[in-house]
C-alpha cells in the first residue's frame, strides 16, 4: 500500500489534508494522526471492517478493545448507553483532553471495536487537529497509539512513519506531541469508577471533581500475577529491543550501581545504554548515556520518555538500564509505562 503522508496545517485546519483524512476514513480506511497524547492510527469505530485493519496494520491482539475518540459532546450517547452524572462533570472538567472514559456500549459499536465486550471506551482529544480529523471522518473514531504492537508509542510523525508506511492509507505529520504519554483510563460503570490506566489527568484530579475514586489492584502490584481490567494492560508494551532493568532505591546508590553494571557489561565485551536525568546523565563515565530530561520536571521526562526508548533501538546496547520515577502526578504515568517496558525487572541499589 502506498501511504500518503501530509503535514497539518493547523491554520486551516477545514482543508486539505483534513479532507482527505475524512475522506479515507468514511471509505473505511486507515489514518494515523496526532493527539495530544501520542498519535493515533484512526478507523471508522462504527464499521467493524474498518476497525478490524487497525489490529492487522498493528498487529494487535483481537482481545485487546480499542478507544474511540470524538469531537462532540453530541456524539457520547450515540455509543455510551448510560452516561453517569460523573462521567459528565469530568467531561465538562477533562474534556477536551487526556481523559479516557468506560461506559457501557449501544448496539451502534461493533464488538470488533470492543474486542468483544459489551463496554467502550471513550475520550475526546484536546488536540483541535485530531478532532478536526474525527469530525471529518464521521465523528466516532477508534484510534489505538500508532505504533507495532509492543513497541514505544508514537510521539513524532518519525516514529509513525517507522511503523506504519505501508500499513496505513495516510500519515498526518502534526510535529511532536506535548504529552507524550496515553490517556489517563477511568472505568465508569461501576461506583465509584475505577483508575484502569494513569495518565496526565492525575487521581487526585479526578478525586478533586467526583469524590472517590478506585484503582485496578494491578497498578499497585504491576508484575504481572493480577489480571488488569483494562485488557491491553497486560501485554508488554513499549518495549525497546534492548532487555530493560529500573534501577530504584537511594539516588546516590542508583547512579553507583548503575555504574557497576555498565562496567561488568563491557567487561563482558557488551556494552550498556543508561535512561539517565538531566541533573545526573555527567555521572556516567561509560555506557551510551541519554536523558530523558530534567527530574525536577516529570511532565517533560512524559513528553521525551518513548522517543529516547526508540532511541536505543538505533544504539548498539545489550542492556540498558535506566533510572527510576516518582509515583505521584505525570511520573506517576510515566513509572506505569517503564515498568512495562522493562517487564517489570527492577533492581534494587
Ligand atoms: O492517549 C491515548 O489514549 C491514545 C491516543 C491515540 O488517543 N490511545 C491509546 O490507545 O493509548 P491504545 O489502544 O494504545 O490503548 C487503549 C487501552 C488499552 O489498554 C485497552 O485495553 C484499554 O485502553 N481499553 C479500551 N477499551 C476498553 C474497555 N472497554 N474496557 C477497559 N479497557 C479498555
Ligand atoms: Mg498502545
């Protein structure tokens, strides 16, 4: 397949690229685009042929349901059977933006969407590109990150382009995005809702605007012995090539024992990538050293997280290790999705 791939123009956002894009996917193809998060490789969510490519360009397993994203309000009930009065105070709260919510679904959503559940998961992008693009395509559109499979998310049309050249009918290049981490997933149908997914729109957030709000046990206990409600949770994901280790504990020690194992490595005749910080990426003599950014700033670690994880993919390292995250705010989001990349191997300094 020939991939066309265009750059928004997001003065003029009514032409051109963005008609196109409708048009591609109200014909029931595939077009990948920037959100605020990561970017999306979009289908018609309504037409389940449409939705179906989306696993086979990804290679995504069939039980694992996609998000479908909207640009209207009006749209919701179109595909959420029962709105709970708190999913609409953190619509009016969260939406447009990184929230994505589970409702239970209508007859209009294909279970080829939903990866054969009878719930959907919904979420309005802040990106006024993306919703231009869902608008155009029809209004409901399923979107998963763009990226293969078990690879790093997408944050620049680049990685898009890695991964999907020749699999999607389109590629809209929108720049890097600012979040750089997925949507924050809150479980809707029961009470209190439940925290599947931690993203940029914190607990505390969401607890400032509804009251109580629960949490999937797997994300206190991510190694892999619970099964995680939200089904993609629990395949490895963002997963550079390279085997990943976090190493946690008193920072002093982490910088020295990540040292020692840099160094047993090339005693081995290997070599070790080290995901280090701005404040500490000078303390490793050796080991190819990139910083996902200063510590003090976890919203930019979010934003540079997955483009240094596929940075590592061109490096020549056996192993890489990298520095742990904080637990609170965005470093939250962004220990949930090292820990994955690293299939849970952490050792202690
Ligand atoms: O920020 C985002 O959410 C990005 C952008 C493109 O919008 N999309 C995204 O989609 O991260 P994806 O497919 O990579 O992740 C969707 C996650 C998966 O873990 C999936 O299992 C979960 O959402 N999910 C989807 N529908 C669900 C449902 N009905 N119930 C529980 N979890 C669901
Ligand atoms: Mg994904």
């Amino acid at each position: 397949m020939k991939t066309i791939v265009e750059k928004i123009d997001r003065e003029q956002l009514d032409s051109g690229a963005v008609q196109t894009a409708g048009r591609i996917l109200r014909q029931g193809g595939l077009v990948a685009f920037p959100t605020e998060t990561v970017y999306g490789l979009g289908a018609d969510a309504l037409d389940e042929d449409a939705a179906k490519k989306i696993y086979a360009a990804k290679g995504r397993p069939s039980d694992n349901p996609l998000i479908v994203h909207i640009a209207r309000m009006e749209d919701l009930p179109k595909i959420a059977a029962r709105i709970p009065e708190a999913a609409r105070r953190l619509a009016d709260a969260f939406w447009p933006g990184p929230l994505t919510m589970v409702f239970e679904k209508t007859d209009a959503v294909p279970y080829g969407t939903t990866g054969g559940l009878d719930t959907v998961a919904v979420r309005m992008p802040g990106d006024e590109a993306a919703r231009a693009v869902i608008a155009a395509g029809g209004g409901c559109i399923a979107a998963p990150s763009a990226n293969i499979s078990g690879r790093p998310s997408p944050t620049k049309a680049a990685h898009v382009k890695a991964d999907m050249e020749g699999k999607a009918d389109m590629i809209l290049d929108g720049g890097d995005v600012p979040i750089g981490v997925e949507s924050t997933i809150l479980d809707m149908t029961g009470t209190p809702p439940v925290l599947l997914r931690p993203g940029a729109v914190t607990k505390e957030m969401l607890g400032a605007v509804i009251g109580e709000v629960a949490e999937d046990p797997t994300l206190a206990r991510p190694d892999g012995a619970l099964r995680p409600k939200a089904p993609g949770m629990k395949y490895r994901h963002y997963a550079p090539k390279a085997e990943l280790f976090i190493v946690d504990g008193d920072p002093h020690k982490v910088i020295q024992k990540i040292n020692a194992l840099a160094r047993q490595k090339r005693q081995e005749g290997g070599q070790a990538g080290i995901l280090a910080t701005d404040e500490t990426a000078s303390r490793y003599p050796e080991g190819i050293v990139k910083s996902v950014g200063p510590r003090r700033d976890e919203a930019v670690v979010a934003s540079r997280l997955f483009a240094v994880l596929r940075e590592f993919d061109e490096e020549k390292v056996d192993v890489i290790y990298s520095e742990a995250f904080g637990t609170d705010g965005i470093g939250r989001a962004v220990m949930n999705r090292l820990l994955k990349a690293a299939g849970y191997r952490r050792l202690q300094a």
